[in-house]
C-alpha cells in the first residue's frame, strides 16, 4: 500500500494499461510534451513514444472523431479533453458516432474508447472551465461515466474503462489531482456500477460522488458530534449507477440525501431520488433531499465560487431536515 495523488494514480493506470496492451494509445492536447494540463500524463511520452502518446491541435471535435475512428479500427484510445466544458464541441462525435456505433452496425463493432476529461470549480477557472456536466453523458444510451473520489478508485475504474468495449466518459474533479490516497500495490480494475461503503451509519444515507465525496464524509463527522449516524456511499459509477446498493443502505436507514457538485436542477440527483422514491417507497421515513449547485454558471470572484459550491454545512442541513 502506498500513498499516491489522485492524478498519479491515473497516469500510473494509463502506465500499466500500455504496458500490458500494445493497442492502448492516448492523445489530447498538450498530453505529450507537456505531460498533460495537470500533469497527469507526464512521463508517458518517453515511455511508450510518439507513436502511441500524441499532442493534438485544439480541435476537440477531431481529437474525438479520431478516436472513434481507431476505436472501429481495433485500438483502444484513451483520449483528453482538457476541460469538460469543451466537451460541447466534440458532441456530435461523442453522442451519434460512438455511443451509437454498436447500434448502427447491428452489433459488428464496438467503440472501446475512453474520454477523459475534468470538471468541478474551485480553483478559480470561471463559467467556462468549471461546469460539472456529467448528466448529459449519463443520459445517452450507448456510454458509461464513471466519476471517482480516490486514488486507489481511479486507479480501478480507469483500468476497466480502458478495457470495456463500450465509449466510457472517465470525468475527474480538477480539485482532486493533488489529494493523496491509499493505492494498493496489488491495483486492479473495479466493476462499473458497484457502489462504495465510504461510511458506514444507521440513520440516514448520504449518496455522493467525485469531490462531494469528501463534502459528505466531512458533514457525516460534524454530525457525529450531535449522535447522527450517517452513512455515506460513494457512487463512484454515474452510468450505470448501483440501484441496488443504495436501495439496500436507504432499507436500512429510512432516509436518503443525494450531493453533488454539478447543478442541482435535472442532475444525477434527480434520477437517484426519482427511482428511489419508487423502487424504496416502502422504506422511506422522510422525503428525499437533493444537495447541489445553485442554477446559475459558476462565478471567477473566489469568495463567490466558495458560496457557490455545496459545503459539508448544506449537506447536514439537509441530513437535518431528513430527521425532523
């Protein structure tokens, strides 16, 4: 076991996944010489060469439209866009080209691409570089979206990722690069759509995923201190998502909050509590509280963003509220 940043952790699984398969190639902007926008593909340039580590020009669209290219082709690209917020412009790729592959071609080929890309606000990057949009992908047919918390899950997830025959959108919280985490020597790939336990507790459930994760570890502590046991999952897969986990935590502690960085309105937590309020009818005590961003683009003035950005102290509001 060793202490590892979250971002060495994915170079470290793209590392490994090139070493053990020769049809593993990555390219992006600024990915080769530079080593990434956040450093995390440094080192693999001199690695593994120019023939399987590539810069690109700034054309998203043509970064993604090559990559299902040589995804039909027999590769496997894993593919950055630099930050998430550009993934509009390589929409058409990305949704009608490789989510739709299998299905126009009666199941002949696959897409086995992986697009990274990172979201989440706090450092200071604006409207423009900090949205959280990882609901659009989640509703399309066709894709997977992981978003992990830690390193030894990006770690896992992205191995699976780069082996699944299907185009997985890998979306990683900007904020995280820097955290360090436990990653295990003995790394391998993690099932997609299988919940973690990130706190076990009996009164309520707290869903989280990416950086919300720790927002909610840190409000489950400060309610601790008041004798609120909360348990925190940590989706880690948006799509597909572990119905059935939360389903078991929420049958256990009769309530249920969802958190997320992105937009509350139309997000990830909206289809959570939807099908729990179906599905977990029977089990529920209280409504169902969703935790997420205001409806409005994320604000450049620091003091702004931080009042922006759902806190430990909004998440154990709502805990509260779930209890009453």
């Amino acid at each position: 076991m060793a202490e590892t940043r979250f971002g060495k952790a994915i170079g470290q699984a793209l590392a490994d996944a090139m070493r053990d398969d020769p049809d593993v190639v990555l390219f992006g902007e600024d990915v080769a010489v530079p080593g990434g926008p956040f450093g995390v593909t440094r080192g693999l340039l001199d690695a593994f060469g120019p023939e399987r580590v590539r810069d690109t020009p700034i054309s998203e669209a043509t970064i993604v439209g090559a990559a299902v290219g040589a995804a039909i082709g027999g590769l496997k690209p894993v593919v950055e866009i630099m930050f998430m917020d550009f993934c509009g412009i390589a929409m058409d790729a990305i949704v009608n080209q490789a989510a739709k592959a299998r299905f126009m071609f009666g199941g002949q080929c696959s897409v086995p691409m992986v697009l990274r890309t990172p979201h989440g606000a706090g450092v200071g990057a604006g409207p423009q570089h900090s949205q959280c949009l990882e609901a659009w992908f989640a509703h399309i047919p066709g894709l997977r979206v992981v978003c992990p918390s830690n390193a030894a899950d990006a770690y896992g997830l992205l191995r699976t990722a780069i082996d699944h025959p299907d185009p997985v959108i890998f979306v990683e919280n900007k904020s995280l690069y820097a955290a360090k985490g436990d990653l295990p020597e003995n790394a391998g790939p993690i099932p997609l759509g299988r919940l973690r336990v990130a706190r076990e507790g009996a009164d309520v459930t707290v869903v989280a995923y990416g950086a919300a994760v720790g927002t909610a570890l840190t409000a489950a502590d400060a309610l601790a201190a008041d004798g609120v046991s909360a348990e925190v999952l940590d989706l880690r897969s948006i799509q597909p998502w572990d119905e059935a986990g939360v389903l078991a935590s929420l049958a256990k502690t009769h309530r249920l909050v969802v958190v997320h960085e992105a937009v509350e309105a139309f997000g990830v937590g909206a289809e959570i509590a939807a099908r729990m309020a179906d599905v977990g009818f029977d089990e529920l005590d209280a409504p169902i509280v969703r935790v997420g961003a205001p409806f409005m683009p994320v604000a450049f003035a620091p003091n702004v963003e931080a009042a922006y950005l759902p806190g430990a102290a909004q998440v154990a509001a709502a805990v509260r509220r779930t209890l009453e």
